[in-house]
C-alpha cells in the first residue's frame, strides 16, 4: 500500500492540486481511464464539500492505494458553511463505491473508497 498526503490551502483554485494527486492515485492503483476520471470528480465534489462557502486555513488529502483500490480521506479544520446539495449525492453514488462526509467537533471531514473494475464486490 502507497500513502501521499497533500495539504493545500483552503482555496478552490488549489483543487487543481488535489485533482492531479488523485489521478497519480488511480493509475498507481491500475484504473483505467474512465475510473481515474471518476476519482477526480469524487474527489472535487469532496473538496468542495470542505471547502463549503468561506473556508479557511487548509485542507489536507490523505491517499492510499493498493492494486485496484484507491482510498481518499480528507479534512478541513476550519470548513466554511456547507455546500452539499442532491446533485453531489448523486455524482458521488454513481463515481465511487463508498463515500461519507461528517463533522468532528468544528472540523468537516470525508472518506471514499473507489475500487477498480476488476476488483468491485459482484
């Protein structure tokens, strides 16, 4: 298993940043091109998740690859107002296996786990 962290400022403009790190992700894991592209969407609607309307600070990715899967963990420590909404919800239950968003104290945080064609559970 590979493991890379990026922490990047609280700013939509670094989003770019996390979208290259997880397309590094998906082809250290053997996606093909259609999967990678669906961690990068999964992982900028997650980002805006943290973001939210107003965010500070920084946002800090945590990537871990295996053969086949890719596992993204991420938290914003000061996240602005939520920016959730349906559509997100269903971009991200069609790109990735599992995904999750939840608070800790002040903090947002994310979780999502893509697995590649030949690795999903039938």
């Amino acid at each position: 298993m590979n493991e890379v962290t990026l922490v990047m400022p609280a700013q939509a403009d670094y989003v770019r940043l996390a979208r290259m790190a997880s397309a590094d992700a998906g082809s250290r894991a053997g996606f093909d091109y259609e999967e990678i592209e669906d961690l990068r969407i999964a992982v900028t609607e997650l980002c805006h998740v943290l973001l939210g309307n107003g965010a500070r600070g920084t946002v800090t990715l945590e990537f871990r690859t295996s053969d086949g899967e890719v596992m993204v963990g991420g938290r914003s420590e000061q996240p602005g107002a939520p920016a959730t909404n349906e559509f997100s919800e269903i971009i991200l239950g069609k790109v990735v296996d599992e995904h999750s968003v939840r608070s800790e104290g002040s903090a947002r945080v994310f979780a999502l786990t893509k697995r590649g064609g030949a690795h999903r559970p039938v």
